[in-house]
C-alpha cells in the first residue's frame, strides 16, 4: 500500500493514475460530447468538408433514444440494500435496523435521483461516480449524518491510485476528487499560509471554451496503513482493541487471552495543489473508500482498467448514418428544379411565360418555331441514388444489433409478430441491458457495505433515528437504548457496535409495483379459498391507492388482531404495545362475570339444594321409622312419645321452609342472570361500548354475586 501522506508519491501516483486511463477518458469525452454537443455527431473533417461546399449537415439521432430506453428499463426497477447477519453476535433484529436505517440515509439524500443520474451517466460514457459524506443532518441539528451525493462530471475530475483489481474499486489505495473552486472558497479550505496553485486540466476537459472559471485543488481520500491487535477470549469470541480497553475497565483480567497483530487501515482526507498540501490530515469514519464508482462492462485487460458504456461502439453508424441521410436530402427535396433548355429566339415575346412556367396552369407552353433549332427539352436527370439507401438500411440496422437493442425495447412493435415472437426479441434485448444493472447493483450494494461500517461511528451514542420501512413508511429507533433484562440484567437493544453484517442489492419492480401483484394473487386464491381473502382483508385494503383505504385497512388489522389471527411475529412495535397495556388493565380491572357462567352457576346450586332436599326426606322417613318402632316398644311413655313427634313435626317444617327459601334465591339468580344475558345480547358486541350499557350490565352483574353469596 502507497503512503499517500507523502507529497512526492501522491504526485507520482497521480500521474499514473492519469496516464494509464488518459486514453478511456479522452475517449468516454469524445462520446459525452457526440451525445450532448451541437454538432457532436459529426467528425470535424467531414464537417468542415460539408460545410466548405455548402452543403447540407442534418443529425438524425438515433442513440440518444438507445440511452433512454435502457435508462428506463433501470428506473422502472427498484434497487434495495438487504442486510442480513453474518456472525458476532450479529441478529436479525439488528439487521433490520440496518437497514430502516441506511434507507432514511437514502430518502435524506435524494438516492433515488443521484442513483438515476449515475446511471445515465455510465450508461453514456461507462464511467460515474458518487460519494458518501459525513454531516450535519440539518443546520440547526448537532447530530452527524451520512449523506450520499453525485459526482458531476467524474470522467475528467476522479482519478483511483494503485493498482485496482475490483469493479468498486474497493482495493484501491487511495482516489482523488478534483474541484475547481473559487479563490474564496480556497481560502476557507486551506490551513497553510500562502497561495493556491492550481493543479491544471486534463486533455479531455478542453472541450468548450468558455466555462466556470477558478483554480483546480485536489481532495485526496486515501488509506493510511494502521496495525491494530485482536484479543480472542477463552470461549472464542475476538475483541478489538477499543472492547479490550472496556472489558478491562469492568475489571476483567484479559491478561491471559490470545492476542495477535494485524495489519490494516484507516480512511483520512486531505486537499492538495500543485505544490503540496494545503490542509492536515483528517481521520474519516468510514473503513472503505466513500467513492463509489459505476463502470459497466468492466474488465482488467493487460493489467489496464476498462470499461464502456452503450455508445461508443455506434457512433460509427451514426456518423453514417447522418452523413448518408444529409446527402439524400440534398438530393432530393433540397436538388434544384429541372431547367428547360432553349434558344433565346424560340422564347422572344414568351419572357413571362417562361417566368412563370413552373407554377402557372397554363396546358401547354407556347415558343417560337426557329429553323434548324430543336424543340425545347427538359435533359435527362439522374434517378435516385440506391446507394445511399441501402447505405441508410443498414446504419440504421447496424445500430440496433451493436446495441444489442430490438424493436421491442425500442417500443417498436410492428404488430404482424406473436406475442411469443415479440417475448423472445425482448429477452434478445435484455441481454443488451445486463452489464448495465449489474454495474449499478454492484456500486449500490457497495454503498450499503460502507454505511454499514460507518455507522457504529456516526451514531455511537444513545440517540433517536429515522427509519423507512421497506413500504415507504417512517418511523423513529432509539439507538443503544438501555433496558433491565427478566433477571435484572442491563440489557442494550440496538445497538450497531456489535455483531458483523453482511450487504446485498435486490432488483425488481418497485414496491408499488410489487404491492398491486400480491393484491392480485390474494385475489386469485381467495375463488380457490374464500378464507384467504377474511384472513388478510387488511394487505387487499392497504394495496389500494385510494382516499381512505390506510384507514379502512388499519380497522380491518385491528379486527384480526383483537380475533388473534395474526401471528405474534408480525405484530408491530406498536401493536405489542397496546396488547400489552389492554393485558395490564384486564388483570387490574377483571371483566364482568359471563352470563353463560353464572346460569351453569346456578344450575349448580339448584342441583345441589334438590339433592339436600332428597337427603332431608330421607332423614324423614328414617325417624318415622325409629318413632313407630319406639311407639311399640315404649307405648306406655306417651307423654315421652308426644313431645318427640312435635320436635320431628317442628324440625320438618324448619327444613321445608329452607328449601323453600333457596328455590326462591335459585329463580331470582336464574331471572337476574337471564336478564344480564338479554342486556348482553341487545349491545351486539362484546365491547360495552356506550356508559348506560356498561352500567346497567355491571349492576346487573353485582346483583348476581350478592344473591350468590346468600345462597
């Protein structure tokens, strides 16, 4: 790795750097130019020859709506950063965060739009870039962000250093972004005490003459070679140093544990002129270059970096194209009118006639007949060139097939083809498209691995952040939030400085799109499976872009939620929330007894009071028993025998008028339940709902406990 802190070899550096692709670039010029430029599609030589002999110089442009059309096969897709755990204490949870989060960075930063811009870029010319940046999330904010902002104009302003081998340029040593500033703006950017020189332009920056002046400066990202040690600790897990000095801290003996070197790096900022630096150097928060490069059809080709964008292999045919075109039209609706030949005396006295020959409606044209002169005549013209259309064919043709474009992309369709036909062009003219999605995938998906280690810098503190959800919906995180755990533990939730996580891009349509397809398969399975369509009514609600539908889809989850059928593992924080609260308040505040208990309630104690009953008759008979047999034996103590039977005839009444009284009890809970039912049934629901309804129900209710604990 280049020490790039060192002036002397950040010039030489550079100056391969621009040496090597000093040919690319003139070239990647030339065709920004051709598409952008007046005139650019034509070669200077011949147009000076055109216009030397005044003829006419037409572009018929025909690779502009090439970019278009594969530029828009890119915005029609949708590019999404995934993140998944990969190890470290790294979970799925966090993962998440992750992601919610680097898409807040995205909507912040307007992605949508610079990923676009890039994209046509490299579509054109096969070389753009954009960059991440640190900042404040707003101007009155105290709080750092990352930010992800376009490069404009990077063919001739970014400049990679050492000898890159990957399309993200991630092994690079260093890169260099050119700006050219004003000589107040340098001021407030240099720390040394003396003048700006500016570093000059390249060869492919001289295209126009006049433009934005000022004094070019370089901004050197670079890395700077660090060597730091791991600590693995006696159940494997591996530290760093910044953890070793925490554990310690907590007083944990690490004296013991394995240790070793390892040789890394770290990002640092620097601006430069002509003549040396201009600032000190500035550590960064990122681990990998913040330069993001897109280079369709990339290879290393004699260890010399290459890539190319959709047009410079047509520009041949377009320049024929135009030139072929020009002359056609020059000879055909631009040729002069066929002059008619005669003598001066044939036309004496006809002047006018003459004049006018070619728009009058004259039938005939009068001359005068001069011996030995022919007749006047029109001469023979040369019929239309079959050359130059042929020529026309076949650039237009060769366009197509050397973008690997056709008629289907080109919204072309003829209509005298199938569709199986036109499907097959199509997928023909997909593989025309495919360096350039995988280009733009791969540089999205390096920006995502960036922010994923930058951010346990930037936010490394217990704070509030936007998150957007995969739907487009924000939310609020609480970062390193601190919570006690069952067992009194301290627990972190959040918390980015743990675990290790790896960043991939997905393509496909966007949500909106992808939302309208799912709606329509439910729609499908619910004719196969009508309960399909009950069970997930709130998706079909919320698919619907119509005034309204959030709400009606927010009621319809909430029903399936209160009926729980929906899984614990898709209930939104905020939903877990409300559950939790309505179970706290029903263990605080038990419902009112159920109408069907109390009635089983009281066909228990009716039960039970027939079998007293039964037990007492039995009591009864069995002293009728032992008093007639007493009357037999003891017939001469009647005076004894009377006063027993009135105490068994006054004992019989006492029980009979308790049976009595507890089948009274029994009707009026049967009554009082009954009714607590119909007061039930006439709310409708099982929420009591309005304040008499609730009232008259827990009177009722109250009544019902009273009457039970007199039984």
């Amino acid at each position: 790795m280049m020490d790039l802190s060192n002036f002397e070899t950040l010039k030489t550096a550079r100056t391969s750097a621009q040496e090597v692709e000093s040919d690319r670039r003139e070239k990647m010029m030339e065709v920004a130019v051709f598409l952008s430029v007046d005139g650019g599609q034509w070669e200077d030589d011949v147009g000076r020859l055109f216009d030397d002999y005044r003829r006419p110089k037409y572009t018929f442009d025909k690779v502009n709506p090439i970019v278009a059309a594969i530029w828009g096969e890119l915005a029609d897709n949708e590019f999404s950063i995934r993140v998944t755990p990969a190890g470290k204490g790294a979970d799925e949870d966090t993962a998440k965060t992750y992601a919610g989060l680097i898409r807040g960075i995205e909507q912040r930063s307007n992605a949508r739009t610079v990923y676009s811009h890039c994209a046509k870029a490299a579509i054109k010319t096969g070389f753009a870039c954009w960059r991440l940046e640190q900042d404040w999330a707003d101007v009155d904010s105290f709080d750092q962000d990352l930010f992800i902002r376009p490069i404009h104009d990077a063919i001739d302003r970014v400049w990679f250093l050492g000898n890159y081998q990957e399309q993200t340029a991630e092994d690079a040593d260093g890169v260099i972004i050119e700006h050219t500033v004003s000589e107040a703006e340098a001021d407030e950017i240099k720390t040394v005490d003396r003048s700006i020189v500016g570093l000059g332009c390249t060869n492919a920056s001289e295209t126009f003459n006049y433009k934005r002046e000022g004094k070019r400066i370089g901004e050197l990202i670079y890395k700077k070679p660090v060597t730091k040690t791991l600590y693995q600790s006696p159940n494997g897990e591996i530290f760093g140093e910044d953890d070793i000095e925490e554990i310690k801290a907590a007083g944990v003996d690490a004296s013991e544990w394995r240790s070793r070197k390892r040789e890394t790096f770290k990002v640092c900022v620097r601006y430069f002129d002509a003549e040396g630096f201009i600032t000190d150097e500035e550590e960064t928060v990122f681990d990998h270059l913040p330069v993001i490069p897109v280079l369709p059809n990339f290879e290393i080709l004699q260890n010399k970096p290459l890539s190319r964008g959709a047009i410079e292999l047509l520009m041949d045919e377009q320049r024929v194209l135009n030139y072929a075109v020009s002359r056609k039209v020059e000879d055909t609706a631009l040729s002069p009118k066929p002059k008619l030949m005669t003598t001066a005396e044939q036309v004496a006295g006809y002047e006018r006639k003459l004049a006018t020959m070619n728009n009058n409606n004259d039938p005939a044209f009068v001359y005068k007949h001069v011996e030995g002169h022919p007749a006047p005549y029109y001469p023979q013209v040369p019929g239309h060139n079959q050359g130059l259309s042929e020529v026309i064919g076949l650039a237009g043709q060769g366009i197509e097939e050397s973008a690997g474009l056709f008629g289907p992309n080109l919204a072309k369709n003829e209509g005298v083809q199938s569709g199986v036909a036109i499907a097959k062009q199509q997928h023909k003219g997909d593989l025309g498209t495919i360096e350039y999605f995988k280009a733009v995938e791969v540089a999205i998906a390096q920006t995502g691995k960036v922010i994923v280690h930058a951010l346990p810098k930037v936010y490394d503190e217990e704070r509030e952040a936007m998150m957007i959800a995969e739907d487009g919906d924000s939310s609020t995180v609480k970062l390193y939030e601190r919570i006690q755990g069952p067992n009194g533990e301290a627990i972190v939730l959040n918390d980015l400085s743990k675990g290790i996580y790896d960043v991939t891009c997905d393509i496909g349509p966007g949500f909106a799109s992808r939302r309208d397809q799912t709606a329509e398969q439910l729609a499908v399975f619910g004719q196969l499976d009508p309960t399909i369509i009950q069970q997930n009514k709130d998706l079909l609600l919320a698919s619907q872009e119509l005034p309204g539908m959030k709400d009606a889809a927010e009621r319809a989850r909430w029903q399936l939620l209160q009926a729980g059928q929906i899984p614990e593992s898709q209930w939104t924080e905020q939903e877990r929330e409300q559950i939790e609260r309505a179970r706290l308040q029903a263990q605080q505040n038990p419902p009112p007894p159920d109408p069907a208990q109390i009635i089983a309630q009281a066909e228990a104690t009716k039960a039970q009071a027939e079998a007293q009953r039964a037990q007492a008759d039995y009591e009864s008979k069995k002293v009728q028993t032992q008093l007639e047999i007493a009357k037999l034996r003891q017939s001469q103590d009647n005076d004894n025998f009377d006063h027993a039977e009135r105490e068994l005839k006054l004992m019989r009444e006492q029980f009979e008028q308790q049976q009595n009284s507890q089948k009274e009890y029994f009707e009026n809970i049967k009554t009082m339940a009954e009714t607590l039912k119909t007061i039930k049934e006439a709310v409708g629901a099982d929420a009591m709902v309005t304040r008499p309804a609730v009232e008259s129900y827990a009177q009722q209710a109250e009544m019902i406990d009273q009457a039970q604990e007199q039984i």
